[in-house]
C-alpha cells in the first residue's frame, strides 16, 4: 500500500527548547496511524507542523502528501488538499447552531449570500455519517453534551472534503460511551479510505484500532510498531518511557485516621438557569484525614457540580446543608473562605480555570496563597521564584525554566502546575476533578505518587474520575454517585467495574 504521507527529518525548535528533533515516519493510504509518547514528547507540535499552524519556514525538514512536497503557509493551505486537524480543545462555537459550526469560514453561498436551505441539509447529510441524524441542524452546539460535539467537530471536517484526518486526544473529554462510539466512527472511515492519525494517552484505545505507530519520545521518533499481529500496552509503555512500568500504581498504605477532615450533610445544589433542577440532590458524606476517597459516576451524574458548589459555591443556586472541616462548622460562601477553611478544587478544565495561561510557571504556582510570600501587598519575587523552583523539581515539570509561559507546557505539565499550587496552599481537604485526563502513562504515576504522599501526610483526597480502574487503583474507598445523588458505598478493596456499574444502573431514574 503506498504511503499518503512522509515527514522527514523534522525539526522545531522554540527559545531554549528543541521540541522536535530530526523526526521521520510514514503513514500509509487508508490506515489508523497513532503518536503516542508521553507529555511534552512533540506530537501536538509534530501535528501543528503538519497541519500548517506552524508555517513552513517555522521548521526544517520535509512534508511530503501524495508523492509531492509541500510547504504549507497556514492551515487553510492544509485543509485545501484534504488534510485536517481536530484538537483537543474544541473549536466550536457553542451560541451558534450545528450547521453554522460545520460551515464556518466554508459558508454554502451564492454571491455573498448565505444558502440556508442547502446548509442545514449538507449538514442534515453529514450529522448522519456521524450517527448524530437524530440532531437538528439548526441545534445550538451549546445545548449538545461534549460526546456530540465531537461529532460535531468530524462533520465540520468531512465537510471540507478529508482525506487525512488527525484527531488529537478525541477522547479525553468522553464517557465510555462516546468514546466508544467515536472509536467505531474511525474504523468506520477507514473502510471508506479516510485515513487517520490518532494522538492518545488511552492505550486501550490505540491498541483497539491503531495498525501502525510511532512512538516519541524527548522530540525523537524512537520505535515504530505494527499492529497488524496485535500488540500490547506494556509494549507501548516500554518505547515511550524507555523502562518497564509494571505497575500502573503506587502501593496502598492505610494511612486513614480516626478524625474526621470533613463532614458534609444535606448538600443540595439547584442547577443556576433552572431553578426547580436539583443537580445535587441530599448529598451527605465524611472523609477521614490521611484518606484517599473515590467519586465514580458517568458524566452527568453531578460529581462536578458537587466539587465546585463546596468550593465556595462556584457553581449553581439555591445551595443549601453544612459542611464541617475538622470538626467546625464552616461557611463558603466565596473561593476564599473556601480556601481559608483549608478546601482546595483542581477543576477538570485545567486551561479554562486552573491557570492564568499568558503567565509564567513562576506566578501560577504560588497564586492560590499570595499571603504567604508577600509582605503585605508586596510579592516577595526572590521568594516566588523559590517556591515555584521547588515545584518544578518536585512534580517534575518539563519546563526550560520557572519563566516559561504555561500556555506553552504541555498538558500533563499544566496539569502539575495546577497541582503544585494547591499543593503549595497546603489544604486540609484537596478534590481532585478528572486530575489525570489527557496525561501519559508516566505522568499519571507521579501524580498518582503525589495523591498517595498527601494521604501519608494526613491530608483528605477526593479523587473525581470517569476512569474506574484509575479510581480502583488510588482510592481506599468509593462513593457513587447517580443522577445528583450518593446511590452507593464500598471500601475500594470490595469494589469492581462491574458492580459500580450494576449499583449505577439498578439505581437509574430512582429519584424520590
């Protein structure tokens, strides 16, 4: 089968990094290829490359796309010849409608004017070849969950006529389902002679429909495997870490204690645009110090609406029950005091909430608690500087220094930024939302490592996560949680996939 595409010998460098280095691989014509490598190891960049975000000129080293060579000024010149590129990040408009979103910038028009009739019925043709038929084109992208809107991001690029198809970490903001779903999608235009390449931290996922892959790591292509005969995660683990990792976890300890870090009763949370909605329903629960506690759930069942609400009622109205942190009643009525009180939140949307992206490791990390390097409303910058120093040694953050910005780290690195400083607040009670989403094998051990060291330390961790063998293999003990409500406990020793599962659905629609 001959090869769609080549990149040869590609090297980017940014001041003081050299994020890729002499890369070379080939893609054949009609299959799923995947990049997999740890965080900061080149592939978003190797594909904003390719796709024209970085223009040649940006770069050294050869594209070549069907036998010619070809030097993209932007990424509309990219798009021009059937190659386009899904980020993570979503690109949608969400006050637009659906078929708005998929015709942006490749309006259906004649002489200037809009042809509405032919766009909602192209777009009517593809929410089909995406399984999303059931969907009115005219449907604002903001009322879709985050599993159609994905689809909706594949219509909008077989709009444009696709022939390469590279989805970078399609996954990482879906439930089971939808992944599933979106998976099958794939296999689906590679019977139609769509090829793809897949960039995922989901091993699963790449061994399920990847046929070939190339592995990087530090900016270099190091192995290239085939997948036709099979292959297995620890294979690919192997080649992107460069050592064996047999265990995907750190040893549990029992660190719990006898006290109580925090004691929630009655929490009950209206969702803030429909005032009659209970997005929380009666939660009650406790966790004890130097304990690690698990929130499972499909996505929407209000796990993060729980987490943001406790956070000094960052999300939704008529809130009402008590919280008590080491034993006192405590009131949160603002991010601060809930800060004060000894809570800590690590959202789920690290780029949205969790970081100033424009700014520098060195101001991100302290930022939480300012107080504590300032001389009244003085930052101590000699002591900024050591602080954030010290974190990036501890996480282990790729960084060239402490004055890298962190828009420009890669997503597990933000994410350790966003750790260390909550770490650096030094809570009582840390809840960590999704803390893992979109990381590699190997950074999600440190963090795992982090999460079992705060325990040993005495301190109270929530851990929210849609991966249950993530939450089977760092928690002491789960809850469940279903349609607002708690439907199930269980120390993690005693649980499964399979009976989270069955409480989740025994307990479907059996709200009183």
């Amino acid at each position: 089968m001959a090869h769609i595409l080549e990149m040869r010998g590609i090297t980017k460098e940014f001041p003081g990094v050299k994020a890729l280095d002499q890369v070379s691989f080939e893609v054949e014509e009609g299959e799923i290829h995947a990049l997999c490598g740890e965080n900061g190891a080149g592939k978003s960049t190797l594909m904003k490359v390719l796709s024209g975000v970085y223009p040649h000129g940006s770069y050294t080293g050869d594209i070549v796309y069907d036998g010619k060579v070809q030097s993209f000024g932007s990424i509309r010149d990219s798009e021009e010849i059937g190659i386009i590129i899904i980020h993570q990040e979503l690109a949608l408009i969400p006050l637009l409608s659906i078929a708005e979103n998929i015709f942006l910038g490749n309006e259906r028009a004649t002489r200037g004017v809009i042809d509405w009739h032919e766009t909602n019925r192209r777009a009517g043709e593809l929410l089909e070849r995406v399984g999303l038929g059931r969907e009115h084109p005219e449907t604002l992208v903001d009322d879709l969950g985050l599993g159609k809107q994905q689809l909706v991001e594949i219509a909008k690029a077989l709009s444009k006529n696709v022939r390469l198809l590279i989805l970078d970490e399609p996954t990482s903001s879906l439930n089971e389902q939808d992944s599933e779903k979106l998976l099958e999608l794939m296999l689906e235009f590679k019977a139609k002679g769509i090829t793809s390449i897949l960039i995922s931290h989901k091993l699963n996922e790449v061994s399920k429909v990847a046929d070939s892959i190339t592995v990087l790591r530090d900016g270099a292509a190091v192995a290239r495997i085939d997948c036709k005969g099979g292959v297995s995660e620890d294979q690919i683990i192997r080649d992107m870490v460069g050592r064996s990792l047999d265990d995907r976890y750190p040893p549990k300890t029992d660190h719990s204690l006898p006290e109580v870090a925090m004691k929630v009763t009655d929490w009950t949370v209206h969702h803030p645009l429909h005032a009659d909605r209970k997005v929380v329903d009666r939660v009650s629960f406790e966790i004890r110090k130097g304990e690690v506690l698990g929130i499972a759930g499909l996505m929407g069942a209000g796990r993060t609406e729980l987490a943001m609400s406790l956070f000094g009622q960052s999300w939704g109205r008529g809130i009402s029950g008590t919280v008590e942190i080491d034993g006192r009643k405590v009131e949160m009525k603002n991010v601060r005091q809930a800060i004060n009180a000894g809570l800590a939140y690590a959202t789920e949307d690290r780029k949205g909430y969790g970081l100033v992206l424009d700014d520098t490791i060195r101001r991100n990390v302290p930022l939480a608690k300012l107080e504590k390097i300032s001389n009244g409303i003085v930052v101590d910058s000699h002591r900024e500087a050591e602080v954030a120093e010290l974190y990036r040694k501890r996480l282990n953050i790729k960084s060239s220094s402490i004055e890298q910005e962190t828009v420009n780290l890669s997503g597990g690195n933000q994410q350790k930024v966003v750790l260390s400083k909550w770490l650096f607040a030094d809570p009582d009670v840390l809840i960590l939302d999704e803390p893992t989403r979109g990381i590699d094998v190997g950074a999600k051990y440190e963090i795992y490592c982090v999460i079992r060291e705060l325990a040993a330390a005495g301190k109270a961790v929530i851990v929210i996560s849609s991966e249950m063998p993530e939450l089977l293999g760092v928690t002491d003990r789960l809850y469940v949680m279903n349609e607002g409500r708690f439907v199930g406990e269980m120390p993690t020793a005693e649980a499964s996939q399979e009976r989270i599962m069955a409480t989740i659905i025994k307990t479907a629609g059996d709200r009183t």
